[in-house]
C-alpha cells in the first residue's frame, strides 16, 4: 500500500521540452554576443606578443652594452622562441628580429593564429628606444 501512494505522488520538476527551450535561448544569446567579444580575445591574447618584444628589447640592450652593437640573431641575445600553436606548442607569435645595426634594430612578433578569422595575422613591432607598436591590427 505504501509503495502505491510514493508512485502516485510526483516531484515538482522540469520537463524535457522546457529544458530544451532554454538551452537553446542560452545558444542564441551566445551567438548574439560572441561577435562582440572577438576584439577583446585579441587584445588579452597581444599582451603575450607585447611581453615578449619587451624581453627582446632587454635582452638586445644587454648586448649592445657588451658588444656595441644590436645583434640580428636571438640565440645570440638568448632569447628562445616557445613552440607556436601550430607546430603543437603555446606561442601564439613567431618572434624576429627584421634588422640589426651599430646603433639601431627592429624585431617583430607576428601571430600565427588568425584569431577573429578575418585573413589578416596580427603583427608588433619595437626598436632600440622601446617604441612598441602594433603594426598591423587583427
């Protein structure tokens, strides 16, 4: 007898449609908003490419200060380029160094990943006197 009346008695719950209905104004809401949020995922994923140009900045004055002069070369200034994204690591910018002189060099952190999908790979520059600057803009 007992067990009959625990059968009839049903919990307060959900049901599968309602749930349903939900997630899928959950996704819609995402998709509203995920456009919007693409300028920010870029702008946090830039500061690696920003510390790591300020890396380069001090190790080429630590070399200038020896040798008098910048080098082109980053094993030589030791600095080590962490595996990028698309060799399997967690860089996301190739490091470089474009020129070098007595008195003058310019490296460049260009990103490897397309982050908003538009084409156009985000790339920054900096140079003896630290002029970090973003010079082409994803």
């Amino acid at each position: 007898m007992k067990f009959k009346m625990l059968l009839n008695n049903k919990l307060p719950a959900f049901s599968l449609v309602e749930l349903l209905v939900v997630l899928c104004i959950i996704g819609i809401l995402i998709l509203v908003a995920y456009p919007n949020l693409m300028p920010l995922i870029t702008q946090a994923k830039s500061t690696e490419a920003q510390s790591q140009l300020n890396f380069v900045h001090t190790q080429e004055k630590g070399f200038f200060y020896m040798h008098s002069k910048y080098s082109n070369d980053l094993k030589e200034i030791k600095f080590e380029q962490e595996k990028l994204t698309s060799d399997g690591g967690k860089a996301n910018y190739r490091i470089e160094i474009k020129e070098a002189g007595p008195s003058t060099y310019k490296a460049s952190a260009t990103s490897v990943v397309d982050f908003d999908g538009d084409g156009i790979f985000n790339v920054w520059e900096i140079d003896q006197d630290k002029n970090l600057k973003e010079t082409i803009q994803d």
